[in-house]
C-alpha cells in the first residue's frame, strides 16, 4: 500500500479505494475493511493482522528512519556519515516543516491510526464474530492506536487524536493538548490490557501485541505523565511473568540465552517484534539491512568523549556484543563504530527469516521500575533493578545512590547504553526529563545537547508540523521555533 501522507488524503483515498484494494478477501493481508470483512472470524483477523504487515513492510520508514535513526540523530547516539539533507537537519536539530521524514512520521502513524479505528468500529458493529475473536482483535486495534498516538505526542507535542473514521471531523480537527492525547493512550492501553491473553494468538510468534505488550506501553506511558506509583505496578506486572520472558544472560556464545542473541526472532527477551514479510533478497530487517555494515559504516556511533561510543564502562557485554567496530584503509587507520544489535544485513534468499524488528523488548520494564522506584525516593530498590540490567551486561553492581539526583543518573547511564537506536528512547529521555541545572523551563536535553549540537535551541525537543498538514488543515498550528 502506498504511503498516505496526511490524514486528508489518508481518509479519502482509504474510503475511495477500500471496495477495490483493501477488502479483496484473497488477498487481506493489504487490505483495509469495510463491514464485509467483519462478518468472519478469518477476515476480520486478516484485517487487523494487514495492519503489521504493513507496519513492517513500512518499517523502513516508521521504525528504522522514522525514529529509531532520527531520533537517534537528534539526540545524541549516532550519525550519518555521509550527506543527506534530510538527515542533516536532524543531526543539527536544524528541522524545516518541509522535510521529507518529518512529513512521513506524521503521516505514517495517522495511516495506521485510520485503519485501527476501521478495525474497532467494524469489530464492534459486528453480531458475527466469535467473542474470543472479537476480543482480541478489539485489543489488539485499541493498543495500535495508543501505540501510534504515543509516538507522535513524542515527536510532534499536541497533535490531533483521532478516535474514529469520520473524514469531515479529523481532516480539520485541531491539535488535542498533550495530557488528553496521553489520557486517551492510557485508556485504550487499560481497555487492551483487559481484552488481551497472555498467550500470543496465530502461531504463537511474538508478531502480534498480547497483554504483557499492553502493560509493558501502559507502564511507559504512566512513567512518561509522571504517575509513578502506577508505573512501578504495570512494570512489576511485566516482570512477574518470568515464566514466557526472561533477560538473556548466559555467558557462553553458543547457549540461545547469551546477550547477543535478543533480537533474534521470538527470542525470549522480546514482547512484541515485527515480522520480515519477504525474505526472497535475503532482509530479515530493516534495522540489519541498513546499518549492518561491510563497508565504512554510515551509521556511526557519536565521537568524542560525550560520545556514546564512549559513554559504555569497560567490559561492559552490550558494548562487546551490540556495537560493532570497523577500521578503515587510510594511514593511520580511522575506526568507526556502529550499531550491531541486529546481526543479519543479507541473509540467504528465500531462507527462513532468523530476526524480528524489536518493538518491545521485557529489559525495558526493569529501566522503568528504577526510574519509577527513584522517582519514588525508594533508591535501593531501584539500584537493585538496575542491578540486574548491569549483572547481564557483566558490569558490577552499584550501591544504594547517596541521593535522588545520583540515582537518576545512573538510571539515565543505563537506560543510554541499554536502549540505544531502539525506537527513539533516548531522544524521548533527554525531552522528558527536567534540567539537572534546576532551571524549570528546560529539560535535560538543553543540558546534553547544548555542549554537543552548534546552535541548539530549546524548542528543537518538538518537530515541526510538516508543510502540508498546515496547508491542508485551517485549524493546525505550528510549533514554536518553526
């Protein structure tokens, strides 16, 4: 399906051509819905499982541009070694309103948004479905929704919350306040949390949300607005379930619990992945394909020593097993580093894909329990939660910090070296978190950016609202600083 670039044009162009493309019951996997597709368990199950597929097939640009390398270039993690307008604006928080990805990353996420809200609307007007069936597809289409609106509340601020189908209301719906976006996130999350089962449905791949993927994204969101106590209960909730989901923390290599093992495909670490669709060129992800280098890399942990390639402590297992090295043929040789969680750029054509796109992974829910416990002013548990991240990565353990503010940044240590160029985390970090300099109106990325970034300004935590969202919607207004 071709990418949709504004919710204009995202409601029009679904409606006009959902008889024709999106509900051909022998293809449903592209498909959108009409009420048709609701009347069978198989169709309405093809209709919300088209979703992922397209997720994936999109993943170049919703996980792998869209945020986890531009958002890692806006923060701190990476760069592009070489030139590209549109990734230069990120790497110099320099964005303009007509930047190609910043249209796609809001554009992308109102694409899947439509097509979850089709899903709960024909789910719920359907008398003929199963009610196992219904449910699920019910949750898993609520925690779509939440997902989407959560990223783009973190890239854009206020942003219009679209909880339904109706083109003439959204295509000028104004920009919703963040804490009303979040509140709408946090209820379908509560919703989906209470429709989903433990057990992941089909084949019983980890490809499709299931409770524990609800509540490891409430306890974030909770975590995000500041709601603490409720965030240590979701992350505890995760936690609990150590029968399905473990850390990967064998030493030895070969065992499928070592460290570089985790973002293998249904690896026990992982809560929600994207499958490959195709394999016939030998991807397996989008995040392997591009940043899997053989070559000078062009995806290059940043230098320096605010750098990430120097913000890992010495042994420390992610460093040794998730960065990879590559020295170049100049005299003196120069050495770059870049990202290697993911192992496969080309695997065998047509082979068995043997690694997913990571969206979840269980390590997040110990990072926001710490965070959550330091909040809370309880600092041993929280050292003792993060403990168990630093003894799998073979680091020793920390003492109970002296103060709230130190164990915040051993949070911020951990949550760096344990989440880089997965999905924006630390992008959204350095945004949501107050300035340690005790300034109210900035945020720790003002304290980070500021001795690493030529011209960093304040209102560079917010993208832009792309061109031609203001141009087609009266009622948008644009973010400060653009």
């Amino acid at each position: 399906m071709k990418i949709i670039y504004y919710i204009l044009t995202v409601a029009v162009l679904s409606s006009a051509v959902s008889c024709k493309k999106y509900v051909n019951i022998e293809d449903p996997k592209d498909q959108l819905v009409t009420s048709s597709v609701f009347t069978t368990d198989a169709t309405a199950t093809a209709a919300m499982v088209g979703i992922y597929s397209d997720m994936n097939a999109f993943n170049y640009q919703f996980a792998n541009v869209l945020t986890s390398f531009t958002c890692a270039m806006a923060a701190d993690e990476f760069v592009y070694g070489s030139t590209l307008a549109n990734f230069d604006e990120f790497k110099n928080n320099a964005l303009t309103p007509g930047n190609t990805y910043v249209g796609l990353m809001w554009s992308t996420p109102y694409n899947f948004i439509y097509r979850a809200n089709a899903v709960i609307e024909g789910v719920t007007a359907s008398t003929t479905l199963t009610p196992a069936v219904k449910n699920q597809l019910l949750g898993e289409a609520k925690f779509v929704r939440a997902f989407c609106h959560f990223y783009l509340v973190n890239f854009f601020g206020d942003v219009p919350l679209i909880l339904n189908t109706d083109v003439l209301t959204n295509t000028s719906k104004a920009r919703t306040p963040k804490a009303e976006v979040y509140a709408s996130v946090i209820q379908d999350l509560k919703d989906a949390k209470q429709l989903l089962v433990l057990a992941y449905p089909g084949n019983a791949e980890r490809i499709r949300p299931n409770k524990t993927a609800a509540t490891l994204l409430l306890s974030r969101a909770y975590l995000y607005t500041g709601s603490n106590a409720l965030a240590e209960t979701e992350a505890t909730e995760v936690i609990a379930t150590t029968g399905q989901y473990s850390l990967l923390n064998n030493t030895d290599p070969n065992n499928a619990a070592h460290i570089s093992k985790v973002f293998l495909k249904n690896s026990n670490e992982a809560i929600w992945q994207l499958q490959v669709v195709n394999t016939l060129n030998g991807r397996n992800t989008w995040e392997g394909n591009t940043i899997v280098s053989t070559g000078v890399p062009l995806y290059r942990l940043t230098k320096g020593a605010l750098g990430l390639e120097n913000g890992f402590e010495a042994g420390d297992r992610r460093y040794t097993n998730w960065v990879g090295q590559y020295s170049s043929a100049a005299v003196p040789p120069v050495q770059h580093t870049f990202p290697f969680k993911y192992k496969v750029r080309l695997g065998t054509a047509g082979a068995a894909a043997t690694e997913y796109s990571m969206v979840l992974r269980f390590a997040e829910a110990y990072l926001i329990r710490a965070e959550a416990r330091t909040q809370l002013n309880r600092l041993g548990d929280a050292k003792d939660d993060l403990n168990i991240i630093r003894n799998r990565a073979g680091l020793a353990p920390l003492t109970t910090a002296a103060s709230q503010a130190i164990a915040m940044a051993q949070v911020e240590q951990e949550r760096r070296v344990e989440l880089f160029s997965e999905w924006g985390h630390r992008w959204f970090d350095l945004k949501r978190w107050k300035s340690t300099s005790g300034d109210a109106a900035k945020t720790r990325a003002d304290d980070v950016l500021s001795l690493t970034k030529t011209g960093w300004k304040s209102t560079a935590i917010w993208f832009p609202i792309p061109v031609e969202a203001m141009r087609t919607n009266p009622n948008m207004v644009q973010n400060p600083g653009y």
